[in-house]
C-alpha cells in the first residue's frame, strides 16, 4: 500500500520517451502525475498544480534545470518543495553543481523502477516530517505566546488596578511617601506593559521586514558613539525598575571604550536594555552584572555577564520567539522575544550575537562593525 497515495508528482523532461516511462511507472504506484517537456512549461505547471514533488532533467530548451530549481528556491511559496535531478551517470559535475544549487537528490539514466521509487518515497517522506516538526513547533510557540502573553498583560493591569482602588477607597489613610511609592509602582506596571506591546510590535514588523519597505534602513542604517555615560544610563534606567518590579537590586561593573559603532542608536539601545534587563532576571541578586566594550580590529565587542542560573547548551541553541527556558522552575516576566529582537537587530547590521555559560556564569557578547571599517 502505497502511503503517499495521491501525492502530485511533476516530471520535467524534454525527452517524450524518458517522460513517459517515468509517468506510466509512477501513475501505478498511486501518483498524480504531471509532466512538462521545457523549464519554462515545467514553471507554469508548477504555479498551475503545486506538486508535491519534481523530478527535473538538467539539459533542457528553453530553460535548464539549474534555472527550475533556483526559481523555486528564491520563490516563499514552493522553496520547500523536495526537488530531484535527472542526470546520466558520467555527468559528475552536472551532479555537483546540482547539489550545491539546492536539489534534494539526483537520479542517474538509464533508469531502474525500484530506484526511482526508493527515490521519490524517501523525498516525500522526509518533506513529510519536516511539514509535522514544523507544525509541532508553530503549535508550541501558539500555547507558549498564549500562556505567557496571559500573565506578561494580566500582571501589570492587575498591579495597576490594585493600586488604583486602594488609593480610591482608602487614600486619606496613606501619608505622602506611601501615595508616591504605589505612584511609583504603577508607572513601572505601565513602563512594563508598554515594553510587551513594543516587543510584540516590533517583532512582528521585523518578521515581515522587506528591503523594498521604506522602514527597511531605519533598521540596517545609521551610527552613533558609545560611551561610558551612555551604558550606565541604560543600566541605572533597567536597574531600577528590576528594583521596583522583581526586588532585586543589582550593582554593575562598567568598563567601555568609546568608538563609534556602525548601527543606529534606537537600534543598539534596544539591543542592551533587553540583554542587561536578561542578565538581572538571570543573575543571583547578589553579584554585579558586569559590561566590557573593546575595540577589536574592526568591529566592536560588547559582553554582559552575570551570576545565576547556567544558561545550558540546548537554550542556546533554541534562542526563539516566546520560548522561556525553565520557566516552570522559575518565574520570569517578559514574552522571551528580548533574544530574539536582539539577535534580529544584529544581524540585519552585519552583526552578532553569541553566548557562553560556564560554571554558574552567563556571558551574552554583542559584536558590531565599526563605523570606519565600512
């Protein structure tokens, strides 16, 4: 029993007996099957049926395979369609350079019956568990987005709230300095609840960034000098607030080289508020969070580190929107989208960002390209 039953499969193939062989052999297996005799009515069909699957001759009029595939390639609806080269055998570099181009797999002529079908089974089959990790991963970050953004808006409208009616039923029995503290409270509730709204903005703006989009070079332009004063601004600001919101009051060790960076300064500002406000959340409460800026040939090297909870191989590696790690051990505010924006921001400025933990330290480095070496 055939177990892609019914999968669209596409042969282009300017050869009518190789063509016809190839549709006769995989129609009884089950197949739909579609054929083209050039590249450029192999394209048309493509957009026409949407295969599942193309089976493409490299040498072809009109059009060659090599321009098929990158076609689909540099197309966002069928870039992901498995694709695979007909070759003869003795055409060794065809096969490389179809390889390299971006072809799942290649079948060399003449053709046997079993390996065509060995072929385009495993194709499919492999496309398959991709199409379910992939809708396993969408169906993660739906729960986690919808479990997190609960509490990330829930939380400081309740704070604010709170505050509100107490001061509403009972404000004659607070004195000035406890009107002014819940003020204070509430302020950093709303500068809390601003900060999500933004992230969940500009995340979405910078999944959807084109550079043909006028807001393109407010994102990849622009430079600006860092300084000492400039980083302890940003400190003193995400510090304070931690102090308010999470009780933690964390001291810092700055040592920076001024230079002047090649990225916008709305840009890098975003960029370290989220990491330091990551590296307090992280931190033990009790060690300075420390920053070191270096000039490095031509780029420039920023690196937060702070004490606390490691932050392990397999984090690293799934640095991702809404995603928080071990959020059921500890409780954590934020959407987990602060990485991700800030990764994000980095490279769309020839930038990047990596991290190194190491016997309870977590390091964060941010490097990015110095204005005169542009």
């Amino acid at each position: 029993m055939n177990e892609f039953l019914n999968a669209k499969i596409l042969v282009i193939e300017d050869e009518e007996s190789i063509r016809e062989n190839i549709i006769e052999m995989l129609s009884i297996c089950g197949y739909q099957m579609s054929s083209a005799k050039d590249g450029m009515e192999g394209i048309s069909q493509i957009m026409l049926i949407q295969p599942d699957l193309i089976l493409c001759d490299i040498m072809m009029p009109k059009m060659d395979g090599y321009k098929v595939l990158q076609t689909l390639r540099n197309s966002a609806t069928h870039a992901n369609i498995p694709f695979i080269f007909l070759t003869s055998l003795s055409e060794t570099a065809k096969i490389r350079k179809g390889m390299m181009t971006g072809a799942d797999d290649y079948i060399t002529k003449p053709f046997k019956f079993p390996d065509i079908i060995a072929a385009v089974e495993n194709r499919l089959s492999r496309e398959r568990k991709r199409k379910e990790e992939l809708s396993d991963l969408i169906l993660q970050y739906r729960r986690n987005s919808h479990k997190i953004s609960s509490h990330e808006y829930n939380t400081p409208f309740g704070s604010i709230l709170g505050f509100l009616y107490l001061l509403k039923e009972n404000i004659s029995e607070f004195n000035e300095e406890e009107t002014l503290s819940m003020l204070e409270m509430m302020i950093v509730s709303c500068r809390r609840l601003k900060n999500t709204l933004d992230n969940s903005h500009l995340y979405s703006l910078l999944t959807q960034l084109d550079p043909k989009d006028t807001m393109y070079r407010q994102y990849t332009e622009g430079h600006f000098s860092v300084c000492d004063e400039w980083i302890s601004e940003i400190c003193q600001t995400v510090g304070h607030e931690s102090k308010i919101n999470l009780d933690l009051s964390v001291s810092f060790n700055i040592t920076i080289q001024n230079a002047e960076l090649s990225i916008a300064e709305a840009n890098f500002r975003k960029v370290v508020m989220e990491l330091v406000d990551n590296a307090i959340k992280f931190s033990n409460g009790t060690s300075p969070v420390h920053l070191v800026g270096l000039m490095l040939k031509d780029k420039y090297s920023l690196t937060i580190t702070d004490r606390g909870r490691e932050f392990k191989e397999d984090h690293i590696k799934a640095i991702a929107p809404y995603v928080q790690f071990e959020r059921e051990k500890y409780e954590q505010q934020g959407l987990g989208l602060g990485l991700w924006i800030s990764n994000k921001l980095l490279q769309l400025n020839n930038g990047r960002l990596t991290v190194s933990s190491l016997e309870g330290f977590t390091s964060v480095t941010v490097e990015v390209p110095l204005v005169y070496f542009q």
